[in-house]
C-alpha cells in the first residue's frame, strides 16, 4: 500500500504518488512541496539561533505523511519535541511508522485530531509553541485563532495558503467572506495576495493581545508561505495594526497607492483624475520581511544539504534584491500592450530607471515585472525612450 521515499535527511512511507487521486485518498506525499519544506527547515532553524531558543516546541497540526515533521526533527538543531496531528488515521499511521522509519519517535508525539482542537487543548501557558506551522489546502484562515492562541510570547508562525483564487481577487465574496477583506484584480494579485493574508493573520492577533511581523514571506508553485514573529503585548498589537493599509488601484492608468489606515486619502487617481479606483483590504502595508533575518535563512540553506537548495537561492537573493522597493509591481508585457510597443531589453529598463534615480529590480513574483519607485507617467517615457533608442540604432 505504501512506497519509500527520500528527501533532505529522511525516508519515509507515502501511498505511491501517480496513484494519488484528487479526492478520496487525501494522505499523500506532494515532492512539489519540497521547496516549501526545505525553506521552512532554514527558516526555522534561523528562529531558533536568531532569538537563541533551544529545547523547541514545534507544532504541525496537518501534518500528513509527517515528512515535515520528521524532517524537522532530524534537520533542525535544539528541537524538543514535535506535536503533529492530522483528521486522517492513515496519516496518523503513517506519520507513527515514519517517525519510527527514521528514529524519531521519541521527540515526535502523534494526534489523531482536528487541528483546531489540538491547538486549543495547548493554549495553556506550560504547554504552547516556539513554532506553529500550519500547512492545509486551501486556506490557512480557520486555524489562525487557535494557532495564535498556543504560541508562545515569543514564536514562530508559518502559514501556507492555496487558495490563491480567492486572496487575487477571482472570488471577491469569498475573500471578503474568509477573510474580512476586499481584493483587487492588478497584474500583481500574488504580492495582494500575500499582504490580504497578513492583514487577516494581523487582525486576529492583535485580537489576542499578540503582534505579528513577517520575516520572510513567498510566493512560489501557485501557493504563497508566510513566515512571522509573533511578540506578546499590548505595544506589539498595536504596531502590527498600525501597519495595515488600503490599497487604491487606478484602473484608468495604472497608478497605485498604499495608503496606511491611520492616514487619509483622497478617492480619485492623483495621476489621472479617474475615480476608477479598486480599492483593496485592509492589508499589510510595510515590507514583506526582515533583511537581517533573511540573510540569516540565506545562511542556513547554504550550510544545508538541501535538495531545492539552487532554486531556494535564487528566490531568497531575489526577496532581498527587491525587499526595499515600494509595494507592488509593474508587468512590463502589460505596460508595453497598453502602449502599443515591443518589449524592451529587461535589464535595459532596470538600468535606465536606476540612472534616472529609481528604485529598481526584479520580483520573485513574476518574471515579466519590475518593482520601481517610478510613477506610470516616468514608466511610459521611459520605455518609449528606450523603444525609440533602439529603433535610431538599427
Ligand atoms: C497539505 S496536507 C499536509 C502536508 C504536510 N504538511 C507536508 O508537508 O507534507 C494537509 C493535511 O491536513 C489534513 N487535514 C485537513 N483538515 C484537517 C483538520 N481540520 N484537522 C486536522 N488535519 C486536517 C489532511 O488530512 C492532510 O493530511
Ligand atoms: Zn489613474
């Protein structure tokens, strides 16, 4: 019934991948997600040396065959113990037997439980989290209370969602619904996506006292992970909420505004004068991470014998290339059909903006775009610029 598999330090048992149906059989090892575990396994690791924290508490709720869990344990220095859990009883037998595959078992104690209902039954004090992570399908968002709730003053929170139809905009009533947020159709829904999901994950936080600051945040293979610091206290609730935003998409001519919560806005496009304008949220208004901190996972997957680790390098110098620039990007393709001219040399307009002294680079988000502090009148001129440049030289 099941099959051996490797990946990172472990070998496990998984019902055989191609017979995995869509429905029916739910337990099943997704290799698509290594990316997912091996940076969650830096990520981690950097948590526990940056805020020195050893004798880790980890919980993964959902946690399937348990090759995170497993890895986790096997991977990561100063973890004490791993709470995993899943609905399932062929994951529950198959996160046991592959705990014991891999020698484990001691550090990893198994649940046959909701996930909500095993977060509840460690909110209290003695017994709650260095690190939460919660990986569903769909969406992360009917955990968040119980998870916030069993971390400790100072944890780690990992959040996976899927359900990238719903947080771009595609779904509007289930966003506002789900989340108790407005979504934005824009060439950069995936950046909205990340930012809706925080303001959510913020919001219900600060409801319980607690602060969430994103450390390091992605979006990769049709999924976007969260990682967060959560602080306990009043002072950090409020700095989180302070934080969020709107967002107020000119569907005229493009231009963009992140306007913060506390600040206020006037309804119409100050570039066009258009009052065809989306607006989107509330959502997280500030960077999408800490520098410090990813170069410190930058660090870890390194060191580590990874198997995503050339892919993983690329998006997190990526992440750190554009974690300064101004929220949102612009899609070159996009920009260039609106004007009515061929797509010009990718590294042509990142130098000519940056000449001109604006922010510039490219975005893991998407291959076509740029991240630039240029306004879309300065992004016209100059891409006209460069197309005419280009056509006197031949
Ligand atoms: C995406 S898979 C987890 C994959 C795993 N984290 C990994 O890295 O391999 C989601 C798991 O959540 C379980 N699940 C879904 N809803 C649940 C609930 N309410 N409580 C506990 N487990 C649940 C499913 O049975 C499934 O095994
Ligand atoms: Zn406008």
């Amino acid at each position: 019934m099941f099959e051996k598999y490797k990946e990172g330090q472990v070998t496990f048992l998984s019902p055989p991948i191609q017979k995995v149906p869509t429905t029916g059989m739910s337990v099943f090892y997704n290799p698509k997600s290594e990316l997912n575990r091996d940076v969650t396994i830096s990520v981690i690791q950097a948590f526990l040396t940056h805020y020195g924290i050893t004798n880790a508490r980890v919980c993964t709720p959902l946690a399937g065959t348990g090759v995170r869990a497993v890895r986790i344990a096997k991977e990561v220095d100063g973890i004490k113990c791993i709470v995993a859990g899943d609905s399932n009883p062929i994951a529950v037998e198959l996160i046991k037997r592959n705990s014991e595959l891999n020698e484990v078992s001691e550090i990893i104690e198994v649940h046959h439980s909701d996930a909500n209902l095993l977060l509840t039954q460690h909110h209290r004090r003695t017994q709650r989290f260095d690190v939460i992570d919660i990986d569903p399908f769909g969406s992360p968002r009917i955990f968040f209370a119980a998870a916030i709730g069993a971390m400790k003053p100072r944890s780690l929170l990992c959040l996976t969602a899927t359900d990238l139809p719903v947080l771009v905009g595609i779904r509007p009533k289930a966003c506002m619904k789900r989340y108790a947020a407005t979504p934005a159709r824009t060439e950069y829904g995936h950046e909205l996506a990340i930012r809706l999901l925080l303001g959510c994950a913020i919001r219900e936080a600060a409801s319980q006292n607690i602060g969430l600051e994103p450390l390091l945040t992605i979006y990769v293979d049709h999924y976007v992970r969260i990682f967060c610091v959560a602080s306990k206290g009043d002072e950090a609730a409020w700095t989180a909420i302070s934080q969020l935003g709107h967002l107020f998409h000119c569907d005229e001519c493009g231009s963009r505004r992140l306007v913060n919560t506390l600040q206020s806005f006037s309804p119409s496009c100050p570039n066009c004068n258009s009052t065809r304008i989306q607006r989107a949220g509330p959502l997280w208004a500030n960077h999408l991470g800490s520098r410090d901190f990813i170069d410190k996972t930058l660090r870890e997957i390194t060191h580590k014998p990874l198997g995503t680790k050339r892919r993983l390098t690329r998006l997190i110098k990526c992440l750190l290339e554009e974690l300064d620039g101004p929220p949102t990007y612009f899609d070159l393709h996009k920009l260039c059909d609106k004007l009515e001219i061929p797509i010009p040399s990718f590294n042509d307009v990142v130098r000519i903006l940056r000449a001109k002294g604006q922010f510039c680079s490219r975005t893991h988000f998407s291959p076509y775009a740029i991240r630039t502090s240029a306004s879309v009148q300065v992004l016209h001129q100059t891409l006209l610029q460069i197309i005419k440049g280009e056509q006197n030289h031949v």
